[in-house]
C-alpha cells in the first residue's frame, strides 16, 4: 500500500515521522556502510589469497621438479617429498577458502545488500515528502 504525505496533518505529525523515519535511514546506513566495508575486505582476502594460492602452486611445480632428479640424495628426496606434500595441502586449504565465496551464502549476502541500498534509497524518498509535506502546513 503506498505512502500518503497527506495523513500527516500538522507539523507535530511532520516532525515525528522525520524523527522515526532518520532513525530508521542511519540504521539502515550503518548496514550500508558494513556491506560495503566488508565487500572490501573480502576482496583484499581473495587477492591475498590468490597471491598464497599462486605461490603454492609455484612450490608445487619446484617440488616436483627436484622429485623427477635421478640423481637426488636420499635426505634431498624426503625433504622435497614434505615439501610437495606441505605445498599441495596449502593449495587445497586455499581453493577451499575461494570456493567458499560462491553459493547459497554468497547470494543471500548480496540479496541482503541489494535490499538495504534500496532501503537507503527509500527512506530517503520519503524523509524528502516529509519535509515537502511539512512545508505545505501553517504552524
């Protein structure tokens, strides 16, 4: 049901819904302001998170590499062997971290975000034909 700027009927009505509906806007900016700044954070994460992935997978390729030698002294070989184990279990651990930037969570997070921008956007509408509807009014 929409909005009517008509039942507010003097200033004293003006003035208490403004106060509700300011109240109301600085919560829904606050989730804003979190949204955004976690959106942030998750994005610096994923790029560290790329950069480790990445040096894993370079360790992965020495490892294996050292492992192919003939030549490799018996110390040498167990050394690379608890390397490639240690490198691969990394590059596991990290793609598990990526993966969990993706499914049901990660759209309920962005649908929650989309609805508190169009709360911002809303409240922000009304705030304004509060005030219109204010100045329409004698004291």
């Amino acid at each position: 049901m929409p909005t009517n700027p008509n039942d507010l009927l003097n200033w004293d009505d003006c003035d208490t819904a403004r106060t509700t509906l300011e109240t109301l806007l600085d919560g829904r900016q606050v989730r804003d302001a979190v949204n955004d700044y976690s959106d942030r954070q998750a994005g610096r994460t994923s790029a560290r998170t790329a950069q480790r992935l990445s040096a894993a997978l370079r360790r992965i390729t020495s490892y294996t590499a050292t492992l192919a030698q003939t030549d490799l002294l018996p110390a040498d070989r167990k050394r690379a062997q608890l390397g490639l184990i240690s490198a691969t279990a990394e590059r596991d651990r990290l793609q598990l971290m990526a993966d969990s930037d993706t499914g049901a969570e990660a759209y309920l997070d962005d649908l929650e975000a989309e609805q508190t921008d169009r709360d911002v956007t809303f409240l922000t509408e009304k705030l304004a034909e509060v005030a219109t509807r204010r100045s329409q009014l004698t004291a």
